[in-house]
C-alpha cells in the first residue's frame, strides 16, 4: 500500500508540475530492486495521473444543462448517451478494481500485484523486438571499432 501510495503521489506532484519524463517505473527501495509487475502497475499509475493533468473539461457538452432540464428531478442519468460516453472518457484501470467488495470477491479477490505480475510474464512471452535495420547497425559498430581504435590511440 505504501509503494502505491508513494507512485501516485509523487507521479500526480510531478504531472501536475509539467514534467515530460516520470522518473522510477517499475523501481523499489530508491531503485535498489526493479520488479516487472511493479512495472505495469506503474505504467497503469501513469496512465490515471496523465488522465488528471489533462483536467476535467467544462463546457456545454460536459455540464448537459439542457439534458439536466430535460431529464428534471427524481430521475437519472444512467440511459442517456451523454453519461455512457462520459464513462468511456474517465480515467480506466486494468488492475485496480473498481467493483465493490461483493463484485470483486466474486471475481476471487484478485490483487492488483498478481494481475500486473500475470501481465509482465505475459508481455515477456509475447513480445518480439524488431530487428535494426542494417545500416543502424553497421553504422553502430562503425562507431564502437572507431572508439575502440581511438582509445587504443591507433590513428585512421
């Protein structure tokens, strides 16, 4: 709880401030140990904090004064497709979960970290990095045997 706690706080403080790189995806203990599972939730921590620095947009569309009117007291919301397309435009999660306890003891009581563990081993099973094009990788080595050449102190 504290590690959770301490990402968003401080991802949330520095997307608030603008800051254009979060710092500590997928550490723990000040960077001593990095955890794959602590990765996605991470990423997933990132993802809402980016979600609140957009803020929150006020305007005819978001306020629905006409369809507040229109709909009157004693009444709801939950039909009309201003509020369906307004909960597609919330911030989504894919492993906190947001159900209330019965919902979620039903689901057998997953754990966020057990989901983002689930998910690192899956994305590591999965994924294929592309292959460099060539001259990327001719010019790499080219760099590495002229560095090596220099500080060998061989000259051309």
């Amino acid at each position: 709880m504290q590690t959770g706690h301490e990402k968003t706080i401080t991802g949330l403080l520095a997307q608030l401030a603008g800051a254009s790189v979060i710092y500590g995806a997928g550490m723990l203990e000040s960077g001593v140990t990095f955890d794959l599972a602590q990765l996605v939730i991470d990423a997933e921590i990132i993802a809402m904090t980016k979600h609140a620095r957009r803020g929150i947009e006020v305007g005819d569309a978001t306020t629905a004064i006409e369809e507040i009117i229109e709909v009157g007291p004693a009444s709801h919301f939950l039909e009309r497709a201003s509020t369906l397309k307004g909960v597609r435009e919330m911030s989504l999660t894919r492993y906190f979960d947001r159900q209330v306890r019965e919902g979620w003891e039903m689901a057998g009581s997953p754990e966020v970290y057990q989901l983002a563990r689930r998910k690192a081993r899956q994305l590591l099973a999965e994924h294929a990095v592309e292959p460099l094009p060539t001259e990327a990788v001719e010019e790499m080595r080219a760099l590495v045997i002229r560095a090596d050449r220099e500080e060998a102190g061989v000259q051309g």
